[in-house]
C-alpha cells in the first residue's frame, strides 16, 4: 500500500480540485510591483509556491487581476463581482467597478 487515502497532488486541468486550489482564498499577497506602463502581483500558496501574475491576466477561469493599489490587488471574477486582497490576508467581495 502507497498510504491509506492520501491525495497524490496530480489535478486534471479544469477540475473541481483544481479550481479549489486556484481560489484567491488559498493564496496570500506577498508583494506588489506597479510601473508606468505595467504590474504585477505576487501571490503565495500554502505549498509555498510563488505565482507572479501581470495585469490582466488570469489567476484562473474568471478570475482576472484587474488593478493594482500600494497594499492590495484587485481581481475582477465576473462582471459584477470583484475580490480585493491585502497583506494581511483580507479578502474582500464588492460589487463597486474599478
């Protein structure tokens, strides 16, 4: 036996498992950088995996970065919803368009 249960970490793309692991709940900020022309956002997961993401670019299915602010991003999750992290792991839901 290869250990009762355990789950082997392998996902199949577009599977619920790995929509749950690609929720911005299972990811914390750990850092911003905004230039003139462009962004991005650090994100953490709890593997410790660093995932860096530019403007507007998924994070996954609907879930698109959409601005960035000195202490917090903003990801756009469909038209009238959107998901607002900080540094201290806060994430917010409103409807207010930015």
């Amino acid at each position: 036996s290869t250990g009762g249960g355990k789950r082997s970490g392998l996902l199949v793309a577009g599977s619920e498992d790995e929509k749950e692991e690609m929720s911005l709940y299972n990811f914390k900020l750990v850092g911003i950088v905004k230039g003139k022309f462009d962004g991005y956002a650090s994100l953490i997961n709890s593997n410790g995996e660093l995932m860096t993401l530019q403007l507007n670019e998924e994070l996954s299915t609907g879930v698109r970065l959409v601005e960035l602010r000195q202490n917090e991003a903003v990801f756009q999750k469909n038209e009238d919803l959107y998901l607002i992290i900080n540094f201290k792991n806060q994430i917010k839901e409103t409807s207010e368009e930015y």
